[in-house]
C-alpha cells in the first residue's frame, strides 16, 4: 500500500487499520505498488486519489497529478506504465469549461507519459460537497526485469541518490492557492518519472529501492524507507539542492523545503559501487538531469535519518505529526 508521505497519524492510520484489515504478502512490501507474477510477465498495480486545491496551479493541474502520481508509483516498483482507469467525481455546478480543461490536461499528461485511459467512471455529489472535482485513478505496468525493487532491498552501504532539487511542487500549490504572489515564479515540478528509471535500469545499474518525494517530500520519503527496511540513513544538507526561490519562500512561510512536497522528484538506493554509473545513467535523461549523491545507508542508528548540517550539525528527519500542507495533491 503507497505511503504517499505525509505525517505519522497518515503512517498510523495505514499500519493499524489498513494493514490490519487488508494483510497479505503482496501489501506486506509497504511500496508504492505491488508486483505479482502474471503468465509470461511480472505486473504492478497501485492505485490513488486526487484532490489538490486549487484545481490549477502554475505547472500542472488536478489532471496532471493524477496521471504523473499515478505512472510515478508504478514507476517506483520498477515498473513500465502501461494503462490507467480514472474515475470522476464532480460537484454539482462544476463548469464544464472548468471540467474541460481538467480533462485536457489529463489526456496531455498521459500521452507525455506513454500511457492509455482505458477505462473509468463518473459521480456527481450535491453542491457544496464536492470541491470542483476529485479524482480516482488506478494504474498497471510491467516490469521487464527480474529485480526486487523496494524497502526490503536496501543494504547498509548503499549510496543514496536524489533526481534534482525538492521542494517546487508544494510551494506552487501553495502560492496559488494563498495568492502570496513570489517575486519569481516557482512552478511544479510535476513531470514522469519512468524515463529517468528506465535510464536506470537499462544501465545495468542494480537498484535496491525507488521513492518518489510527495506528500512529507524527502524527509517523510526517507524516514518510511528507514523504518521499513530497518537501516539508518546519513543524509548531507549541503549535497541537496533547493532552488534560491523555494528556500526563501519556505523561510518566510516557516516551512522546512525537505518535507514540502515534489511530483517529479525521487530517491534511488544503489550499491556504493553503482554510484557513478546511476548518476550518469540519471543525467542522460531530462527529468533527472540534475540527479546528485546525496547520502548513505549505514547499519544504525536503525530506523532513523540523520541529516549532517552544513555547519557540521546533526538532526533527526522524522516524520512529522501532520502534514505542513494538506490537499498538495
């Protein structure tokens, strides 16, 4: 079952309810999808929902969430997205210029990222209860190697490797939906992601696990990786790049850029000896061009994320009560 970041009432409410109610090996994997074989093959599956507001924000919209969140967790179990399922609810008085552009930016989204709507459905609820639209999406990939991608394949030693700078997603909702108006414009940096994977794999590179950075950004991502695969993580401040623009706007709003959320961002687990080939194989592809080692896998303190400051500090990167900003995706 995805995590999907966020805080440790969201983690407590899918281990005690969820997990509780729903177990079984294929969930047991705590991954953004889960792979089961299938005649000739091996298929992902994951499955999401979508109620970002506002419904358009600098950069992407409810209907690029809702496909580029979907292929990136399938993506992230190493998996080629191959087809999606989308269902609709709508709020009664929604316009449909206003449901048009949704629908448009979903079906530009899904052609960018190679994938087929196949099939879906469609609600109305009374006005007033529905927020403009939501959106429910399901997705299947195929996985064209024989790999064990996720949690449970990380090693104590393995490099850390992060696809480009955190943060841009999150404080472009934000800025649209507060109408803080930034000096610069920061937009999201909702994009997918299954190239810069793909570019992975077909380099021969052994990757032990994928995370994208959404809900709970890059801190969330990487203290549920710890937790899961029972390891500690040495992340250093000074190796992760956050654009001048978003670390102003996270100052002066109190927000810290590691736990804002990314819709084009990841983290990838290699071997220490792979780094260099994954950092090439990552920079070859435009999604990931500006991918940097950012960390490394150690033994204990086992659980946590340690973060080395750049003043030669340490702090904790747990996972934090709530969320700094609901309804980012």
């Amino acid at each position: 079952m995805a995590h999907g970041g966020g805080g440790r009432l969201m983690r407590n409410l899918i281990e005690k309810m969820f997990m509780a109610a729903f177990r079984n090996p294929l969930l047991e994997g705590r991954h953004d999808g889960a792979v089961f074989p299938s005649p000739g093959s091996r298929l992902a599956t994951t499955t999401d929902a979508f109620v970002v507001r506002p419904l358009f924000f600098p950069g992407g919209s409810i209907g690029t969430l809702a496909v580029d969140g979907t292929v990136n967790d399938l993506a992230m179990c190493g998996a080629r997205p191959v087809c999606l399922s989308a269902a609709f609810i709508l709020e009664e008085g929604l316009p449909m210029e206003t449901l048009w552009k949704v629908v448009a930016s979903m079906a530009e989204a899904a052609r960018e990222a190679g994938v087929a709507i196949v099939t879906g459905d469609t609600k109305v609820v009374e006005r007033g209860k529905g927020d403009g639209v939501y959106i429910a999406t399901a997705g299947v990939g195929v996985l064209d190697h024989a790999g064990d991608i996720g949690p449970r394949s990380v090693r104590p030693g393995d490099a850390v490797l992060l696809s480009g700078d955190v943060g841009r997603h999150g404080m472009a909702v934000l800025g649209a939906r507060e109408s803080l108006g930034f000096e610069s414009s920061i937009e999201s940096d909702c994009a997918p992601l299954w190239p810069a994977v793909d570019a992975l794999l077909r380099g021969g590179v052994e990757v032990h696990c994928l995370r994208d950075l959404t809900r709970g950004g890059l801190a969330s991502a990487a203290a549920e990786i710890a937790s899961d695969a029972d390891c500690g993580i040495r992340l250093v401040e000074r190796a992760i790049p956050v654009r001048e623009d978003v670390a102003g706007a996270c100052e002066l709003l109190g927000l810290d850029p590691f736990y804002v959320a990314n819709e084009g961002r990841f983290i990838a687990f290699v071997p220490e000896a792979s780094r260099f080939t994954a950092l090439a194989a990552l920079r070859s592809v435009g999604v990931s061009a500006d991918a940097v080692e950012i960390g490394t896998v150690s033994a204990g303190p086992r659980g946590l994320v340690v973060l080395e400051s750049a003043v030669g500090s340490e702090r904790v990167l747990d996972l934090l009560s709530g969320e700094q900003l609901p309804r980012i995706c």
